[in-house]
C-alpha cells in the first residue's frame, strides 16, 4: 500500500486513509437511500437501484482508486436523478429506460472527451484564482446543504429563515423535527470541539456521536418517529439483508429516442450539469488536499475525469443515474485523504452496503448535517489565498463564483457566472492578452447557454 498509493510522498499513512475513506462514506451514505426513492418516482424499480447505486459508486471508486490514486468518491448525482425523474421522464413523457439512454450516450461523450484532453484543457483553462474560489464556493455550498438537510435552514417568508423551535412545539413537531434540529445543533459544537482539540477523526466521531445521542432521546421518549413527515426510527432495522436483484434495471436502456430534437435538449443538459459539477467538485476537494502543482494544475486529472466518465456509462448500463465526483468527498479530505486508499476504503463500504443495508441506511441526516457544516469551514479557509486587496480584477470574479454556487445552490452556476465575470472584466480593463482563447470559448458558451436555455 505503501508503494502503490505513494502515502508517505504525500505526508499520510494507512489509518488516515481508511478513516478518511469511513467518513466520506457515512457522510454520503445517505445516497443509497434518497437515490431510490428519487428514481423510483420514475416507475423504476426502488430495490434494483439501491443494488445498482452501490455497485456502480463502488465500480466507479475502484477506479479511481486504483488509475487515479485520488482521494475522490463516486455515487449518482444528487440534482441529476431528480432531473431524470421529475423533468424527463414525469414532465416530459419519456420511458426512464430513455432517460438512461440519454445518460449511457453522455458517459461515452465524456470518455471521449477524456480521452481528447478536452475536458482537462477546461479543467486547466481556469485560471488559479477562480480555483481557488471554487473550492472556497463548494465550502459555503455544503455548508448550506447541511443546514438545510438538518432543518436548521428552513423556508419562508425571506427565502430561506432559521427552524423555529417555537412553531414546532404549537404544531407537535417538537419531539420528531425539533430535536433532531437540536441534535444537529448539538453536533456541531461536539465536532467544532473535536476539531479545536486536533482529535483525530474528528468529523466521524461527530457524525457517530450525533446519532448515539437521537439513539438516547429516542429510547428515552424525546424523539418519536414521524415517518409520514420523513423522520424514521434511529435504531437499524436489522444488521443483515441480501440485496435486492439488479434485473429490473440491468441494460435496461432504450435508444429510440435519440434522434428527436428534444432528446438532444435532454442530452446536453446532463452533459452541461455533469461537466461542470464535476469539475468543480474535482477543483475544490483537490485544492483542499492540496494536490495541485504550482501552476494550479492536477497531474491526474485525465484519469480522475475519465473515471467520472467511466462511472457514468456503467451506471447507465445497470440501472442508475449520472455517476459523478460527490462534493462530501471534502469530509474524507478534511480528514487527511491524500490518496487513492481513502477511495478504496469507501469503495468496500459501499459493496459492505449491499449486505448490511439496515446499517447504513438508518444514519440520520442531523448527524451527517454537522459534518458538511464543519467540512464547509474547513474549505473556507482556502479563500486567505485570494488576493482581495491589490488585485481586484481576479478578486472579484472570485467573489462572484463563491456567491453564485452557494446563493443560487448550483457548482456549474458559480463556475459559469466566475468564468463570464473574469473574462468580460479582463476586457473592459484592457487585459484581453491575460484571458486564454478556452476562456474565451467557455464565456461564449456560457452566455449562449442563458440565452438559449
């Protein structure tokens, strides 16, 4: 492991990893269970793809593993399953044997695209400032994530307000919805303290803590299960299941739609999502690890792309949606994840998922909740990086990247409105000659795309 990781090039050994990889995996577990539900809305069987989800996040994490040697972990993209469900198979009448179609085809576009150095140019044409910024964006990003999936943030009459302890006592929501706000808050302070006291494992120990605690309110009459309002039991079902068959959805795809103009709309808006989400993510979680070399490049970025790509085209093949780089892979970094092991370990928990499901799936998202928000801070650090008073004009796009993916909750968004902002301000300034021709491109298509869409 030694050799084959490179763990003491890159200043970590075996415990970190396999701790960083246990993180990052309980962190997102909670795609095992939400991907179902979401992709089941689309007449999909929910057993086949909870199977199908963990064996292409598994598939996909091997790889890059193994060919990549990053820290990074792969599962169905949140946004882009609801995509397929809500938009393409319920709004617009397609089959989702049609909608995987739309994804295999975009998984082999992008190993094209891989393979041409395409999308490693555009992951090297941004320039070091927006990288930076990106990865300080996807901190606040997450960060709102974890407020939100606890409840801590909740909707209003401004957009967005704090949970109100007051309301969830007149309607009886206190002892399903209120405490599980108050354990999250609860977490955040133990693992904010874990953290100031340099505990190894900090995160993890949070997100364990958080939920032994729901445990106690639990068994002690302070947290009732509301299942009608989505707050589940605590305690796993069970230890052990055989996983469901994978026939359902296994090459369940249908191409005989491809050709209509409106498959095509269908086609690059997965392409669009999926190729900035991912390069973002890869961005982010990369300058947090402190991977990227001296000119703000990654030395494995072909191979962690072309995994990505890879992913996609398998999961389309078994029966999931758009496999991508997942932005909690931060959780595992912020642990000390530097390498491929840390992937590996996530990668074997995943297929452990298959057979003791009742486990994994029973972790609440108020205990996860605190280790998004604290992975968030531990980004935000990133933006000391950023020269904020004598360079404005890199500044600014900066700041514009960092607002829009966590104001309007999109990593593509923030990466168009930095990149478009950058170039047009290099522009106006004079400074044309500062702005490689891929920038160029990437704004024209930015701007059509607003336009157009």
């Amino acid at each position: 492991m030694e050799k084959f990781f490179e763990l003491k090039e890159r200043g970590t050994d075996v415990k970190t990893e396999i701790l960083a990889g246990t993180t990052t995996f309980v962190t997102l577990a909670y795609i095992l269970a939400v991907n179902p539900i979401i992709l089941g809305a689309a007449g999909i069987d929910t057993g086949a793809v909870f199977t199908a989800t963990a064996l292409a996040s598994a598939f996909a994490t091997f790889i890059m593993a193994i060919y990549a040697n990053m820290p990074f972990v792969l599962s169905s993209g949140m946004g882009l399953n609801a995509y397929l469900s809500y938009t393409v198979v319920i709004g617009m009448g397609y089959t989702w044997q049609e909608a995987l179609a739309a994804i295999f085809i975009e998984g082999l576009i992008f190993i094209f695209l891989s393979l041409t150095n395409v999308r490693e140019a555009i992951f090297n044409a941004i320039p070091p400032s927006l990288k930076v910024a990106v990865g300080v964006a996807i901190g606040m990003f997450i960060a709102f994530i974890g407020l939100q999936s606890a409840h801590i943030v909740v909707s209003g009459p401004t957009l967005v307000k704090l949970y109100s302890f007051k309301e969830s006592l007149a309607n009886g929501m206190f002892q399903s919805e209120g405490i599980t706000v108050l354990l999250a808050l609860i977490g955040l302070l133990i693992t904010a303290f874990l953290l100031v006291r340099n505990v190894k494992g900090a995160i993890l120990f949070g997100i364990i803590a958080t939920w032994g605690l729901g445990m106690i309110c639990q068994a002690t009459g302070l947290y009732v299960p509301n299942p009608d309002k989505g707050f589940f039991s605590l305690f796993p079902s069970g230890v052990v299941s055989m996983p469901a068959s994978i026939a359902p959805t296994f090459l369940q795809i249908d191409f005989s739609a491809m050709f209509s103009f409106e498959f095509i709309t269908i086609l690059f808006a997965f392409l669009f999502v999926d190729l900035f989400d991912s390069i973002g993510t890869v961005i982010g979680c990369a300058t947090k690890a402190n991977l990227l070399d001296k000119d703000g490049k990654l030395p494995q970025v072909k191979q962690v792309l072309l995994t990505d790509a890879i992913g996609t085209t398998a999961g389309a093949l078994l029966g999931t949606s758009t496999i991508t780089t997942f932005v909690e892979s931060s959780a595992g970094i912020a642990e000390g994840g530097k390498t491929g092991l840390t992937a590996l370990t996530a990668g074997v928990l995943f297929l452990a998922a298959l057979f003791f499901s009742p486990i994994f799936l029973a972790i609440p998202a108020f205990a996860t909740a605190p280790a998004l928000i604290m992975v968030g801070f531990l980004m935000m650090q990133q933006v000391a990086k950023i020269n904020w008073t004598d360079d404005i004009l890199t500044a600014i796009p900066a700041y514009i990247t960092i607002f829009s993916m966590a104001f309007m909750y999109s990593i593509s968004e923030g990466i168009c409105f930095g990149v478009i902002s950058y170039t047009v301000l290099h522009v106006l300034m004079g400074k044309s000659k500062d702005v490689t021709p891929l920038m160029y491109i990437l704004t024209v298509l930015f701007i059509l795309k607003y336009a157009l869409l």
